[in-house]
C-alpha cells in the first residue's frame, strides 16, 4: 500500500479550495442560499451539505457527518483512499497550472466611473465580472467558473456593506 506524507495529505486537504472542487471538478448539485455554499450530500442525497470557507471542511446536517477534500472524492467518485489521493494530486497540479496561465487584465477603472469611495454601482460590477470573463486567452470552463466565482463574493460582500449602511440608517432615523 502507497504512503503518503501527513504534509502531502494536508496541503491536498488545505490547498483545494472544497467548494470549488464540489462545484467545478466534481459537479456536485450546488448552490449559494443566503450567503452559504450548499451542495446534495453525497452520503445521504439530501441538500443540507455546507461548506465553511475558514476551515475548507465540508458537513452535513442531516447526516452528520464532516468532510474534507479526500473524503468527498472517496464518497463521491466511490474510490478508496489512495485513488482519492492520487486524484486530487493531479486536480490540485491542474489547478497550479491554471493558476500560472497568463491572462489578459482588464482594469475596472477602464469600464467604470466608479472612484473607489462607497459601494460600487451594481451594473458597473456585473459589467466588469462579464469583461473579465470573456477575455482570459485559455477558455478553460474551471478559470471562468473561478473568475465569477469570484465576482459573485465581491458583490456578496458589497451587498452585505449596503445592508448594513441601510440597517444604521434606518436605526438613526428611529432615534430621532
């Protein structure tokens, strides 16, 4: 039986953003509900699976049960644990690649009147993730998915800033 390193084991485990590999690589039913990453539990088929970006662990609530990046391929793909290894091996050395593939650049200041000072327009936004997408020189499905993936976090993070502006707002005018 094939050894792995417990560093080779938890840099597979910590490097491999989990719900990109559920969503990207494994193309597990997924969806972001209220700011969280939910996807079907490949264990016990329900839709309360989610993810905690801090931790990079997977749990689900129905079933109990936590996972990390190795455990979800073993569920999911059915393999043992040296095959799940030695998979995510060469899914996390495809992602180094991706990772390195140059790209052109597009500012938003190129496509955008937004000066940086309070929340950004959300058609500005939504323009700038659809620019940036149709310009990377790979067309690699995995680096558009990560390119809105990310736009989909900024504008989670501004939209959580214009709630909370609304929220002291709407409490100073109660004060008065």
């Amino acid at each position: 039986m094939k050894r792995f390193s417990s560093e080779k084991l938890r840099s597979l485990r910590d490097k491999i953003p989990i719900h990109k590999l559920i969503e990207n690589e494994l193309k597990i039913p997924c969806k972001y509900s209220e700011g969280v990453f939910r996807f079907l539990c490949p264990l016990c088929g329900e839709f309360m699976a989610s993810v905690k970006k801090e931790t990079n662990l997977a749990r689900c609530f129905v079933c109990n049960q936590n996972m990390n990046t190795i455990e979800i391929v073993m569920h999911e793909k059915k393999m043992k644990f040296v095959d799940s290894v030695k998979y995510l091996q060469k899914y996390y050395d495809l992602l180094k690649q991706f990772a390195h593939t140059p790209r052109k650049k597009i500012g938003a200041e190129e496509h955008s009147n937004y000066s940086g000072n309070g929340p950004q327009p959300i058609g500005d936004i939504l323009k700038n993730a659809l620019l940036q997408g149709s310009v990377i020189e790979n067309n690699a499905t995995n680096q558009s998915f990560e390119i809105l993936e990310d736009k989909i976090d900024q504008i989670s993070k501004q939209v959580e800033q214009i709630r909370m502006f609304i929220i002291n707002i709407a409490r100073k005018l109660n004060e008065k």
